[in-house]
C-alpha cells in the first residue's frame, strides 16, 4: 500500500489503546528488518529518519528504500516520518520528498543545540503545521528539551534540565494545532541515559500524566526510549566492545506512558546495540571471514529479533490490518473541512 499518514496512524493507536515504536533507519538492512518485525507481528509500523540519516543514506536512496518496503508488505501501513527536523526548510524538504510526516523540533533553534524561546518555538512550528496540513502531512512538535546528543543533535547535558511545563505544552498544542507532542520528561538521547536504574527522580512520569490529564486527546512521544537492556550490552562487551554500564527507560514505564497518551515511542539505540553485538560476534568467532552477509544477516535478524518484541510490548502488534489507510489527498481534505481536528481537548486543571 502506499505510505500512509502518521494522524491516521496515532488516532487509531488511541482508540486501540496501544503505542507504535518509531524505528530510526540509515540503510537498506534496517528497514528489512523493521518490515520483517511488523510482519512477523502484523504491526503498523513507523520508519522515521534523522537529518544524519538523510546524509549518510542521501535522500533519495532512502526514500526508495522505505518506498520498496510498501511495495514488498501491502498489509502493512507504513508512516515515514522526518526526526528532529531542525527548521522549516528541512521539513518542507521531507514532504517534497514524500515523507508522510515530519518533526519540527522548535525547542531547539536551527543549529539543534541552543535551546529556543518559547515563542520562537511556536512560531516555527506554526509555520511548518500551516505547510504540512494543507499536503495532508502529519506534524509532530516538540516542548521542553530533551538530554543527551544525538546525530550531532541535541543540547546536550542531563534530560532534567528543561522539563516540560503541562501549562506551556497547553498552550502551545493549542497556538500551533500539532498533531502529536513530543515531551521532555527526563529521558536522554543515545546510549548513556541514566547512571542508575531510573526511578521516580530521574524519570518524570508524573509530569507525563499532569500533561496527559490537561491535554487527554493529545498523541504524547517519549523520545530517547531505548531501553539499552544489560543482554544486549553484554554481547557487545563479550566480543571485544567497551561499553560502560548504562541504564535506559524500562519498558513498564514506557507501559505507563502509554496508559497516559504515549502513542509514538522513539527507539534507535536498541538497534544499534543490536546490529553492533551480532557483527562483533561473527567477526570474533571466525575472524577468517570477510563476506559482508555473513555478519550483516545475523545483525538484521538481531535487530528484527528487538524490534518484534517492543512492537509486542507497545501493544501494536496485530493491528496493522484493522483499518483502511486514508490517501494523503483526504487527509488534506480532512484538516481543510475540520473533519481532523487540530484544536486540542483541554481540560481544566
Ligand atoms: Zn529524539
């Protein structure tokens, strides 16, 4: 089928009560091993590509890559999503590339490292929303800033430096008609998040629940939501890597989150750690070989192998055939006769 829109996507993801993982990708074993993943569970699915991404595969590979994927899982309704969009231009740039939706990460301005106002935020975002809508694509925004680096994106420091407030992410899911709001409650980019088992300090569930109660028709996302389990760390270490020991965010908080309006949950680092641990393996056991498929096989199936069991874990799994894709020709029909409301429901405190 062809690329479906991530609204369309996420309103279902509500009515079912479930999430739906959002896989970063960079080349062409990834994405077979999301779709292999989705199939195995019959899960919608969200392939979402970073700037870096965009770089280090260049557009137009990637595109027709995700575009291959349609074509080879018909059952399957597939969101192709642009991470961290950093300004307009690089979201106006996805949708003419055909991406079906797009994240403007106003919280940061265009350099993806200093943070910016309040004000600057809503106005870009706005911008972007007003584009996106009238092609039928989807707009995902951010507020508060999360921790960490990622692909060269980030501010940088702990996740707990700018927390989102539950007033300003009101206002601003009201001043900018987003679709789904990402939401900084402590969690970080990359693979070292939290020095502990995360608890009730380091993790702010409560403020994800404050935010989900005023806003309870809003699709919430936890970015940084690897769960970088010890097994897969230690796959790495055990063939020649030097990870230290890290935490990531358990999979019952993510539960948690989804209980409370989390629809879209980020996950690259998982993956990687994935990838990295299987190729290590074959490259330290039999250091006689020298056939790219014989370590990127076990690596893709080792990524397929995590990815199934969060898209069983987010609840997506089985509900990729439960409803018929909209094209993006009626999605924009929709958000122009206000049959897609991009007014939020706000209840009073
Ligand atoms: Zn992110």
């Amino acid at each position: 089928m062809p690329l479906v829109s991530m609204r369309q996507l996420l309103d279902e993801a509500a009515k079912g009560g479930y999430g739906v993982g959002a896989f970063n990708v960079n080349d062409m074993e990834q994405i077979q091993a999301i779709m292999e993943a989705a199939k195995e569970t019959n899960s919608p699915v969200i392939i979402q590509a970073s700037r870096g991404a965009r770089q280090f595969a260049q557009d137009r590979y990637l595109y027709h890559l995700i575009l291959a994927a349609s074509e080879l899982y018909p059952n399957i309704p597939i969101a192709m999503h642009q991470d961290h969009g950093n300004s307009f231009e690089t979201c106006k740039s996805a949708i003419e590339l055909g991406f079906t939706s797009v994240m403007m990460d106003g919280s940061l301005k265009a350099d993806g490292k200093t943070p910016s106002t309040f004000e600057e935020n809503v106005e870009v975002t706005r911008k972007v929303v007003d584009f996106a809508h009238e092609r039928g694509i989807t707009v995902e925004g951010e507020i508060g800033v999360l921790g960490g680096v990622e692909d060269g994106h980030g501010a940088g420091g702990s996740g707990l430096d700018h927390i989102t407030d539950p007033d300003q992410a009101v206002e601003f899911a009201e001043r900018t008609g987003v679709d789904a709001l990402a939401i900084a409650i402590g969690t970080s980019h990359g693979a070292y998040k939290f020095t502990k088992k995360p608890d009730g300090s380091v993790l702010k569930m409560d403020v994800l629940i404050a935010i989900h109660k005023r806003l309870p028709n809003t699709h919430l996302v936890m970015h940084g939501s690897s769960s970088v389990p010890k097994d897969l760390q230690d796959i790495v270490n055990q063939y020649g890597g030097k990870l230290k020991e890290t935490w990531g965010v358990p999979v019952e908080e993510i539960q948690l989150g989804i209980r409370n309006g989390v629809r879209k949950i980020n996950v690259d680092t998982d993956n990687r750690l994935a990838i990295t641990g299987a190729i290590r393996k074959v490259l330290w056991e039999s250091p006689e070989k020298f056939d790219p498929r014989d370590y990127m096989k076990p690596a893709r199936e080792a990524m397929q192998k995590v990815v199934a069991l969060r898209m069983t874990q987010f609840g997506q799994a089985g509900h990729a055939g439960d409803y018929k894709p909209a094209s993006i020709a009626d999605i924009a029909k929709g958000y122009k006769d206000g049959s897609l409301s991009t007014r939020p429901l706000v209840a009073a405190k």
